[in-house]
C-alpha cells in the first residue's frame, strides 16, 4: 500500500490472464528499438537468462 493511503487493507479484486504462444521478437521490432531504454532493457534480459 502507499504510505499515503488512508486505506486500512488493499483493495483486492479478480483478475483475468490470457497468455498466447507467439515466435520470439526479432531485433528489428519496434518495441526492441523504440528507445535505447528498451534497448539496454532486453540486452539485460538476455545476459540474465543466458
């Protein structure tokens, strides 16, 4: 919760998920180049998970 929050308890409601299965991003996609931010953020990734 915020520290600023007046509430007592957080607030929880129902969510819904749907997941698809999709080939992996290729790095001419425009959510890998949009900003170097994105850029540096996937490089990350890749390093982690290697």
């Amino acid at each position: 919760m915020h520290p600023l929050s007046p509430a007592t308890e957080y607030p929880r409601k129902p969510i819904k998920a749907t997941v698809y299965r999709c080939e992996p991003g290729k790095k001419e996609d425009p959510c890998f180049t949009w900003c170097p931010e994105n850029e540096r953020g996937f490089i990350a990734t890749e390093l982690y998970l290697a």
